[in-house]
C-alpha cells in the first residue's frame, strides 16, 4: 500500500513509525496545491492536515483509494467529489482534548490574574523598583465564582466544563442560537451570554455559527466578561471583537484561530496593541501526546479500512 503524507510539518517531527508500518510511506513537509497531483499519483492513501483535495485533484488520482484527515474537521476534503468516486475518508477526534482544554485554561488564567502583563513588567525591572514586597498594578480575579459559559458542549466542551467546576465556577451550557425549545440542563443562548462573566467557544464552525459573535452580541455582554475561542476564527467578527475590546463592551479575549490562517497582516486581531487580547498561532492542539495520539489514530484508521471496516469513516 502506498501512503503520502502531503504535510508532515504540521506533525512537529513526531514518530511516523505506526504509520509506516501500514505500507510504503512518502512523506513530504509542506506540499502547494500545485503539487498534490503529482506527488499522489500512485498513491493508494493520502494523509492531509490541511492541504486541500479537491474534485479536480480527486479525478486525476484514479488508483485513491482512501483519505486520512489528520484532523477533525474535513472541509479541506471535497467530501461529495470523494464520494462519487468511490474514495473513503476518515478523520481523527478526540485526540487533543487534553491539550486544548489545558491551553483554553491557560489563556484564562493569564487573562483573570494579568499575568502577561506582570510578566512583562518584572522582565523590565519594576518589581525591583517597588516600594513593597509585590506589585499590584493590574487587577487579579479568580475563576471561582463565576458564571462560565460553554458554547458548544460536546467532548471539548463538556472536558472544559470539568476543570471549570474544579476551579469553583458556575458553569452553563448555552443552547444554540435561535432554538425554541430549551434542552434540559441548558439555557437560551442570550441569556446565558448576558450572565456570563467567562465564555468559552467549543462548537464547530458552520452556517449556523459563522460570525456568530457580532457587534449586537458583544453589545449583550458584561463590560467584565472574558472571551475564549480554541475552536475556529470564522465563529467570531474579528473586526466586532476589536472594536468590543477596544470600547471595553468586554474585558478581554483570548485566541487561538482566525477566520484566515495563517495570520494575514491585515487582521484585525494581529494589528490590536492592547493588552486585554492574547493570541497563539492555531496551537491549543499540539502538545507531543496528542500528535502521537494523532499519529496512531491515523494509523489505525488505515488499518481498519484495509480490514472493511468503518473506523472514523466520514464517507
């Protein structure tokens, strides 16, 4: 069986092993659109992070027989293109979990005590300068207490809310946007967003969620709320988010998507100096354990459709 893997550097040189022993692997760090075609002709199995496979590609790759997402989302994959050819996909969940939940914490711990910010300030000398043992610049607030939004309450969401409760939060699981009927144990969108005094996106992006947060939503928060979004940029105006910061209709955001990846110059989140923003670059998910988990997941789903059986099968 013959395996190219089309962007190896998105795997931070982790053990390729399990998947070498699948077939005969070619691995290739970054590969251009342009590229694809060639580098997959013979290829009976592609693995793509994030390269796009498109119908066009997909009609000249006559011997394909499945497609490894090294992700949970496909939409890099033209799923209806894969299908009436007859190639399987499969995808890979539940593998990062640990990491993004330790991640969307972290962004929040820094936030609620303005650590970034008291950071910097003993890095340029000024706890030196102080005329008591500490300094009390900026304000430190705990997680205890509050009420902690979950938008999006599947794996991710429901782990998040665990370590919420640990620290002593409040926690609510916002329903769905414009739904009627109110599931048990959860509570209308908007008003769980007007109680909230942290929020925390976990739901995929789609059309029901694209720019779900807007100017008229960011005008119902708390002036003292928190924004977290470890799940896609497009979830969220980017350009609504700086202006919400920027007019403190909310206190501060961490990030780490944008609607374009990687960060465009012209972003409205990578332009904004002030301090009440933290931004990472799309790595909530990339700790060495979940790349391995990553790795042998895509394995296995190899294994499984070279056995006839529906592991992760997506198509």
């Amino acid at each position: 069986m013959k395996i190219v893997l089309l962007d190896a550097k998105t795997l931070a040189n982790n053990n390729l092993s399990p998947i070498e022993l699948q077939g005969e692997l070619t691995s290739y760090l970054i590969t251009r659109d342009d590229q694809v075609i060639t580098r997959c002709l013979d290829a009976d199995v592609i693995i793509s992070n994030k390269v796009v496979i498109t119908a066009e590609t997909l009609s000249a790759l006559p011997k394909l027989k499945l497609i490894c997402v090294a992700a949970t989302g496909t939409n890099n994959i033209d799923l209806v293109a894969a299908k009436a050819q007859g190639v399987a996909v499969c995808n890979v969940a539940g593998y990062s979990t640990p990491a993004v939940v330790q991640h969307t914490f972290t962004l929040l711990g820094n936030l609620m005590g303005n650590m970034h910010r008291y950071l910097s300030d003993s890095q340029n000398g000024l706890w030196q300068k102080s005329a008591m043992f500490c300094r009390l610049d900026h304000s430190i607030n705990e997680i205890a207490g509050k009420n902690f939004v979950i938008v999006g309450y599947g794996t991710l969401g429901q782990a998040v809310a665990n370590v919420a409760k640990a620290f002593g939060a409040n926690v609510i699981v916002a329903e769905r946007p414009n739904e009627k009927s109110i599931r048990e144990g959860r509570v209308a969108f908007l008003e769980a967003l007007q109680s909230a005094d942290i929020i925390s996106i976990h739901c995929p992006l789609n059309e029901q969620t694209k720019n779900l947060f807007n100017a008229q939503v960011f005008k119902q928060l708390k002036p003292s709320a928190v924004l977290l979004n470890t799940a896609r940029g497009g979830i969220v105006n980017e350009q609504a988010l700086v202006d919400a910061l920027t007019q403190k209709e909310i206190a501060a955001a961490g990030f780490d998507v944008l609607t374009v990846e990687p960060a465009q110059p012209s972003n409205p989140l990578v332009n904004y100096t002030g301090d009440n923003l933290l931004l990472t670059p799309h790595n909530a998910w990339a700790a060495q354990e979940s790349i391995d988990r990553l790795i042998k997941c895509i394995a296995e789903n190899i294994t499984a459709f070279h056995n006839g059986e529906n592991n992760n099968r997506v198509v």
